[in-house]
C-alpha cells in the first residue's frame, strides 16, 4: 500500500462514505481518494455497502485468503491474517468457480455441518496460475488434458493448439478459458514433457510447475567458459596468500561442488583462529551479467535424488569456483578468534588465494574422531588439527545451545540410486560429528558477517526466522500436555521449555511426532533486507554467508561485504537491490523445496512398489480429516484414508490433531504406533496408501 491507501485503510476502522474521508485528508484530490478507495476494494481490503460506506471488509464479515481446493469439490480458505479460528470451510456449491491457489474474498455464513467457520467466496482477486500439467486425452475427435492434480478441471485442447502432442503426453497447459458453467475450461499445450506413467516425464513436469529450468542460455554458458579453469596469476598476487597454510575441504562422498574450506591455527594468546574459507564466486559471477541474470532468477540449486540443477553452470559451480584439492582456488575468507569455550572475540575478513590440502569426506573425518587407526594414519597430516577442531566445534555447539537455540535436526530421507537412477535404498540420513562440525563454523561465520555488517548499517540479505505465532504454540502446547510438557505459549521466547520437547521426545519412541509438530508451528525462515534475527538460533544477526555456489542471498552477501571492507560506497540501488534479492531468493528457494520435496515422493512410492502387498510397522506422523499420515521406520510416509479405518465413522478435531471414532471413542493422534499394509504406491504422482494391516492370529 502507498501512503494514501495505508491512511485510508487506518481511518476505515469504522464506516465511512468517501465525502467524510476527504475532510481527514485534505492534501489529497477527491479523485485521488477514489482511485485509492477503488485499489483497497479491488484488492478485498475494504468493502462498500449499500449506503455507500466502506470500512474493513472483516466489519462486513468477510476476510480474504488463499483457496485450497480438495478433490472432493468443497475446500478450503486460509485467511492471510491468521487467527485463533483457522481455515474458512467452502462448500462445493460456494466456491465461486476458485481453483487451487486463488486468491479470494470470502463471505463468513453460519456452519451448520460443525465446522469452526464456513463461508461462500464472493470474488476472486487474483488467479494462482495460467499454466498446469496434466496427461493427454482424446474421447471422440475432442482433445484434453486431464491435470494431474484432480483440484482442476479438464481443458479442453483446439486442434491448433495441441503441438502434436499424442493421448498418454504429459504436457504443460496454458489456461485460455477458465470456463463458466456452459463452456468447458480451455488450453494450449506448451510443452510436451515425455510419456505419462514415466518418472522421467513426472520429474520434467514437476520441474516446470516449480519454474525450474535445467538448460542454461548460451551466453550463460559462453560467459562461463570465459572464465577458464585456473586462476589469473595477477588476481592471486593481489589478495592474501594462504596457499601454504593448512586448509582442507569437508564434504559428503557424492558431493561435486566444494565452496567450503575450514583451517585452524593456534594463537598466542592462548586462542584459536578458526578460518572459514568460500569460494569467491562474486569475483566471476559480476551485478548485471548475464551469470548473474541467470542466478538471480534461479536463486538457488535444486537437488534431487543422483541429480543437481546448479544455480551456475558446471564450469563454474565444478570448476573454477570449486575449492578443489591440490590446486589454487580464490576465496573470501572469515577469520574468527575463538577462545577454548567457543566464544568469538573477534573476526576480520579478506579476499584471499587458497590450495586445499584435503578433499575429507564426512565419513572419513569420523572415522578419524572414532579412532580408527587406519584413516588416522592415512591422515597423519591434519589429525591434530582435526581433533582440535572437533573440540572446539563442541564448545561452540554448547555455547550456542545455553544460549536459547533449538535443536530442530529432524531426520531427513537418504534415497540411493543405481547407475540407471531407479531407487535401490530408503534410509534415514546419517549425522555424525563431522557434519556438526562442519555446520558449527559454518553458522559462525554467517554470524560473524551478519554482525560486522548490521553494527555498520550497511546493506545486505539477511536469513531471519520469526518469533512463532502464539496460537499456533497454543496448539502444540496442546498437543504436548499429555506427556507431561508445560508449554507456556504466552512465552513464545523461552526457548528452553520448547527445547525440553526436543530432547524428551529423542529417547521415547511414543513422542517422536513432537519435533515434527513443533518444526510445523514455527514460522518459515525467510530471507528479508531487515535484520530481523533468528529465532532457532536464537541470534540477533545471522545470514547465509557460506554457499554462494548455490544460494543467491550468499552471493550479495559477498558483494555488500567486500563493498565494506574496501571503503566502497554504498548507494540507493544497493539497498533496493537487497530488498529485491531477499523477495526473489525467499520464493525461489520455497519453489526448490517444493519440487525436492515432490520429486522425492516420486522416488519413495517407486522403491516402495516391489513391496505392495506387504505389512509394516510403523507411526501416525499426520491427522487430517481425510485420513492418517503414517511414517515407516525407513523414512516412507503413506496415507489411510478415514474411510479405510475399520469398525466406525471418525470425527476430526483439529485442536487435538485426533481422529475419534463416533461410537467406540477409538482415537488416532499423532505418534498412534500401527501396522499397516500397503496397497499402492505410484511413481507418476508420488502417492503411496496404506490400509490397516489385518489383525495375525
């Protein structure tokens, strides 16, 4: 809102006709009021009634959200100011022809079917999208796209438009015609992705929906030649010379892009300097070029399971920007003094030229910290540096965890591929030592750059992470009381008693869904030009320092930096620049988990086929009120449909994440242990169902 329509929204607390709101703003034309009347309206923040009076559309009974379509035509609406009373329910005739994802204003009636609120869409405000996938279909001479997901409807294709995609394509279409009632929606084929029923095709599509591109352009590419294999002798000559000192790489097995290196030094003083080594990409990658065009719009790498798409190209994010072994590297180093303790009491910054003396994997540098006699000799070198750093890692990890911060490390899927890409092992990621200590440093320096940069004012991109809102913390304070948690939502800052969730729930098996319940009433991180802090850290500054290879923010982080430490002015575009950077990294880096996280299903249900028909021990992880979430001890999550649940109708209540049967009381709720049977699970849509297992004799 510009200054006139945030005024006008703040006296529209209570009814008011236009002529009485040009008395309060006298400096404004009675058109300019109008005009601004007409954009709060258009955008459902006020409304007019019949006596012409406009006031806060929630004074009419209305709120606005985004709809959430179900595949059972009613759905959803979650109000963009959320309160205490949750979702709006929309029946199947009061939807207002919304789809998935619109925005809408809503008109809040009386629910007589038992919801909190139900109400009738009164308008669209926006539409979500003009593009979706779906599979070619052909009934007659009439051409179709069925979309893959049923929350939209068929569209039919005219013969000009299909691009000779054939029935079984899986396709991208672009909306023409939404439909209204007599005529049916209509499209445009614009892509043809593979066949349907292929992971291939279900990949490329999921891809596209999320904006992904995997091709670079050619002057992309071009200019990423251009910048050779090996680093300018002249470049090198100009920046502090490290190239002698003990540094080395930590990274996994599979990994290919190394822009992280770690070194350790004593000091005379008794401390420490710990050195955090990233590679220099802002040295290539320069404001306003093509490099930078691209990494801009992509804002981040994208991995899936044996797969990468690089926010640079290859010859950039493998090559001359990688910290590999044996070779000069330029980089942008943080030199932190630590005290035994792990307290940071100073930090200096400086361009400098690199040779890693190691390419350690995290499995190696654990067996190091295990003992093992053969990688400790095969790393004679560096143990001792090793073993120091893994001391002081610990220090820090303790430091910062008496401070407040949350251990919110929730296991995460491992998916292993053969040589051809199917599936071949579903486990849980393994996190030693090593990759502690690895994040510990990393987390110093993002903390270490936020700090110099925000006491200076100066302008960059910050990671921050909001206080969580206090109704949600009520509902898993909630959840918690049975075992014997007393969380005070009122409290939202005294992390303790969340952190006491944490460490209760790792050694009983029947309050493993608490962390996750917990990580689901936090606010998503984000990236914001404002030092907001952070609050799972529980830091007043933090940003992403160490990853410019693959995150956007990273790579501003390193220009503002430099821009400060070399007496650079700043100027008005670079403050622009960061708030713009900081919107576009946030939505990319949401449209990256979105795909990681639907490719992934993919990959799941795909290992999970060979098993159908099979029985498995496992947990409620969700409750909806369509069915049960349930997580295998192999990291796989399927669904029980609530019509599949024998012996009784359930009942959903949301405040208590509970399915209650209406005549046995029989309740599900999250961490509910079951054994289940598996009925299907789809490589194309990534859907993997349960039924509860029969009863052995």
């Amino acid at each position: 809102m510009n200054e006139l329509e945030t005024r006008l929204y703040a006296l529209l607390a209570r009814p008011m006709r236009a002529e009485e709101l040009k008395k309060y703003l006298p400096a404004y034309s009675k058109q300019q009021i109008r005009q601004a009347l007409d954009q709060l309206t258009n955008e459902g923040k006020i409304l007019k009634n019949k006596k012409n009076r406009y006031a806060h559309a929630e004074h009419y009974g209305c709120l606005t959200g985004v709809f959430q379509a179900t595949e059972r035509g009613y759905g959803f609406v979650t109000p963009e100011t959320p309160d205490e009373n949750g979702d709006v329910f929309i029946p199947p005739y009061a939807t207002g022809k919304a789809w998935q994802g619109d925005r809408v204003l809503v008109h809040l009636t009386d629910s007589p079917r038992g919801h909190k609120r139900e109400g009738e869409v009164m308008r669209i405000l926006s539409l979500c999208t003009d593009e979706i996938t779906g599979t070619v279909m052909q009934r007659g001479k009439t051409v179709f796209v069925r979309p893959a997901s049923k929350k939209y409807p068929d569209l039919i294709i005219p013969k000009n438009r299909t691009l000779d995609a054939r029935s079984g394509d899986r396709v991208a279409v672009k909306v023409m015609f939404r439909g209204d009632g007599r005529l049916s929606a209509q499209g445009a084929i614009t892509q043809i992705f593979g066949r349907n029923g292929t992971m291939e095709a279900s990949i490329a599509a999921i891809l596209h929906e999320n904006g992904i591109t995997v091709p670079f352009p050619d002057e992309v590419l071009r200019q990423a030649d251009a910048c050779g294999d090996t680093v300018d002798p002249a470049e090198a000559a100009r920046r502090m010379d490290l190239r002698e000192k003990l540094i080395f790489t930590i990274d996994g097995d599979d990994a290919r892009d190394f822009d992280d290196a770690v070194s350790l030094e004593p000091m005379e003083n008794g401390h420490m300097l710990l050195g955090v080594h990233i590679a220099d990409v802002s040295h290539y990658v320069t404001p306003g070029s093509p490099l930078d065009d691209e990494a801009y719009r992509r804002g981040t790498s994208v991995y899936y399971p044996g797969h990468v798409v690089p926010m640079l190209p290859v010859a950039l994010s493998n090559g001359i920007c990688s910290l590999n072994p044996d070779v000069d590297r330029l980089a942008f180093s943080a030199f932190l003094e630590v005290d035994k303790d792990g307290r940071c009491h100073k930090s200096q910054f400086a361009k400098t030229v690199i040779r890693s003396k190691a390419r350690m994997t995290y499995r190696k540098m654990n067996e190091i910290f295990d003992g093992n006699e053969e990688r400790r000799a095969e790393y004679a070198f560096l143990t001792e540096t090793a073993d120091r750093m893994h001391a002081l890692s610990q220090a820090m990890r303790r430091r910062r965890m008496e401070r407040g911060a949350l251990d919110l490390d929730l296991p995460e899927a491992e998916i292993l591929t053969d040589e051809s890409g199917e599936p071949v092992e579903v486990s849980f990621r393994a996190r030693g030592d090593a990759e502690k200590m690895i994040e510990e440093f990393m987390l110093a320096a993002n903390e270490a750059v936020a700090g110099y940069m925000t006491h200076r004012n100066n302008p960059t991109v910050y990671r921050v992470h909001e206080s969580p809102d206090p109704e949600k913390l009520r509902v898993f304070a909630q959840f918690a009381r049975p075992f014997g948690y007393r969380v005070d939502a009122s409290k939202p800052n005294d992390t303790a008693q969340l952190q006491a969730v944490l460490d209760g729930a790792k050694d009983d098996p029947r309050q493993r869904a608490l962390p996750t319940l917990l990580l689901r009433s936090l606010a998503r991180a984000r990236y914001d030009a404002e030092c907001l802090g952070h609050y799972g850290l529980q830091a007043k500054e933090y940003l992403h320092f160490t990853s410019p290879i693959r995150r956007y923010p990273d790579l501003v982080a390193h220009r503002m930096l430099f821009k400060a430490i070399s007496g650079q002015q700043y100027t008005k575009f670079d403050w622009v620049f960061c708030e713009e950077a900081a919107s576009q990294s946030t939505t990319r880096e949401f449209a990256a988990d979105t795909a990681e996280r639907d490719i992934d299903k993919l990959y799941l249900a795909a290992y999970m086929e060979q098993f159908i028909g099979q029985d498995f021990d496992g947990e409620v992880s969700g409750v909806t009120s369509f069915g049960l979430f349930v997580s295998l001890k192999n990291a796989v999550e399927g669904l029980i449909r609530v019509e599949d649940l024998p012996g009784d109708d359930y009942e959903f209540d949301d405040q208590k994440m509970m399915l209650i049967g209406r005549r046995s009381r029989v309740r599900y709720t999250m961490g509910t242990p079951m054994r289940v049977r598996l009925t299907a699970a789809s490589r194309v849509t990534g859907l993997i169902d349960f039924i509860p297992a029969p009863e052995r004799n």
